[in-house]
C-alpha cells in the first residue's frame, strides 16, 4: 500500500536516577559514598534508507519510544545508557511539526542519518556530591525527562520529469515504455491510483527519473480526484511533462489551459516550473496534423522540421532553442512540442534522449541546477 501521509509520536528516553550508596567492605569503617550516575536516556534518529518508498509501516505503530536509562549502583557503577531508536524514512520525507505545521526537516539524500530528540541526562549518584564539608552525602540526582513530539511524516518523491495530464491520456503508458516502472494500465480512466516512478536510461551512461502521478480533472486544487493528492510528488522534479490527447474527440487545447490553471492554483512556483508538451496518440485514426498546427497557433509557435534526434518525419516539431540564461526565453511557453505515441512507440526513444539534454542543460545553467 502508498502511504505518502502519517503522524507519529516521538519521545526520547528518560535518564536513569542517580544512586545513594556507601561504601562496604570488611575492616572497612565509615566507608564513604560510592553511588553512581544514571544512565543517559536513548536518542531517537531518523536514517535514510532507499530501500523504502512508503511510509506505510508507520501505519501500524503510532509511538516511537527510546529506552529509559537504567539507574545508577553501588560501587561507582553507572547505570547502562537506554537504547537508541531510529526510525527509518525513503528518501523525500519531510518532517512537521503536528501543531504548528513546521517544516522541521526535509531529507532528500540517502544515507543520512540524524538525531532529533536526545534522550533525558542521566542523574549524578551521591559520590558526586562529596566535598570537604559534607562527606557522607545522602542524597542524588533524578533522572532528566526526555523530549516529546507529535509530528506529521510527508513523503514527495524525487525525481527530475513529472508527468500531468488527465486520466487516460496514455502516461502510464509513456512511462512504462521510456522506463523501467511497470504501472497498472487499461483503457479506462484512474488505472494510476499512486504515484509510479521509472528510471529512464537513454544511453549507456546517463540515467534520469520519471514520476506519473494519477490524473487531473476539473477543480483538482479544490480537492477533486485524485490527482491533488499527488501533486506534491512533482513539487521537487526539475521540469514538467504535459502529456495531451491529441485525438479529434479531445482538445489539446483546453486540456492544456485546464491542466496550466490547476498547476497555478496548486502552487505558482509549480506553474513557472520549466516544461514541455507530448501531443499523445498519433497512432489514433483521429488524429491529424491539423491538430498540432493549432496548438502551435493557439501558443504563438512555429512548427520546424528537426531531424537531430530521430523523430519521425511524418510530423513537424516544436523545439525552443534559446539560451535560458540570457533571458530570452518565455518559461511560460513549452520548451519543446513532441507528437508522440506512446502505444506505438512513435518518437518516444526521440523524446528519451530530448529530456536527457534538457535535464542537462537545466543543471548546468539554471539557479536550480547549480544549487543542486
């Protein structure tokens, strides 16, 4: 089952108390104090494991406790340290605050590992307490309390291209030939139900993920369908994918302006996010070139003939090739127009290796991509 939304309860273990002991051993008089410390209370942990993609197994536990610390003895020995707990996380989680919805923190690499609760100090015993006034303490320390918190678990999974479009349009298809994920898929609307990612590799050496999330319909920011849900999954990718029916019964058109208004909505910093458009199911008998040339016309494009990455000569193609760091490119535009079909596999290894370029030029001259 995806789980991409929990709350938990966290709480640190409490210190061990300190010991009142005295020394006792034969031909031994008065003998002095000897109690231990207390044992210091488990720290919890959060590790990244990338062997984990959900965060359904928080479903079945609620409360996450470290150990206590065990008291202190006689004899100067302290008392054991409690046992740590981690709690292991996939790679993308990020940590609220339940009250307050505050990003605590956000873990988007594998392999770190993080203390966010230490465990409660561990009392002194009453030995800690002799000086030169008082040689015969009687009394120690108590244990300090460890931390507590009630937090909400949000998984966004991290990938470079996020696919939208409404249900049926053929992206789990896409995804499933252009990568390695192998997504329900039937001819009929909501197949995706959860997220899908798929790992596209276009050459020998170079790699890039992909994330199909379930369909948008109409008022998806206002909480309709599924799709809402899920949009949070393509909040980290680098660009958007917009795949389109480009069949007569549907219009390319207003499946981009809707698909454009609920991204907006959803959030704007989503909406400026650079992106390209698939005019999808050209193996349809509906489909026509006077399809794309509308499109072009609608967004102000002109259709040219590129013939550098393999695309099929039987449609002309849309490619922006304008330098992004000068400026002269409208983000607000796609990047490229691909008449593809993802059945048929038409121009789908083409638009494999146009993702690779742009990915890699996203990384190499945007803000984003040096900061990453």
């Amino acid at each position: 089952m995806f789980i991409d939304n929990v709350d938990i309860f966290i709480s640190s273990g409490k210190g061990g108390a300190g010991a009142v002991s005295f020394r006792r051993e034969k031909f031994v008089l008065n003998g002095g104090p000897d109690g231990g410390d207390g044992g210091d209370g488990g720290d919890v942990y959060f590790e990244v494991d990338k062997n984990t993609d959900t965060l359904s197994k928080f479903r079945g536990t609620k409360h996450y406790r470290a150990k206590n610390g065990q008291p202190g003895g006689g004899r100067k020995c302290s008392g054991k340290k409690g046992e740590d707990v981690i709690i292991k996380i996939p790679p993308g989680t990020q940590v609220f605050d339940f009250d307050t919805h505050k990003l605590l923190y956000d873990f988007t690499s594998d392999g770190i590992k993080l203390k966010v609760l230490k465990g409660g100090k561990g009392g002194w015993g009453n030995m800690r307490f002799k000086n030169s006034i008082n040689q015969r303490p009687t009394y120690a320390q108590s244990g300090l309390a460890g931390e507590e918190r009630h937090i909400r678990l949000e998984l966004k999974l991290i990938a470079d291209v996020g696919l939208v479009g409404f249900p049926n349009v053929g992206k789990s298809t896409l995804i499933s030939v252009i990568s390695n994920a192998k997504p329900e898929i039937a001819d009929y609307a909501f197949t995706t139900l959860v997220p899908n990612l798929g790992v596209v590799s276009p050459d020998t050496f170079s790699s890039y993920v992909v994330a199909d999330i379930p369909g948008i319909i109409d008022g998806a920011s206002a909480g309709k369908g599924l799709g809402i849900e899920f949009l949070r999954h393509i909040e980290r990718t680098k660009f958007l994918l917009f795949v389109l029916d480009g069949t007569g019964d549907k219009d390319p058109i207003k499946q981009y302006q809707k698909l454009r208004i609920e991204l907006k909505n959803f959030s704007e910093e989503l909406y400026l996010r650079p992106f390209g458009v698939v005019l999808n199911k050209t193996d349809s008998l509906d489909f026509s070139q006077k399809n794309i040339d509308d499109f072009y016309a609608f967004l102000g494009l002109e259709a040219m003939d590129i013939g550098s990455f393999g695309l099929s000569e039987d449609w002309k193609y849309y490619i922006d090739q304008t330098p992004i760091q000068e400026g002269g490119r409208d983000m607000q535009k796609p990047l490229f127009v691909i008449p593809i079909s993802s059945l048929t596999q038409v121009n789908t290894r083409a638009l494999s290796f146009v993702l690779l370029d742009v990915l890699e030029y996203l990384n190499t001259h945007t803000k984003e991509g040096l900061e990453s």
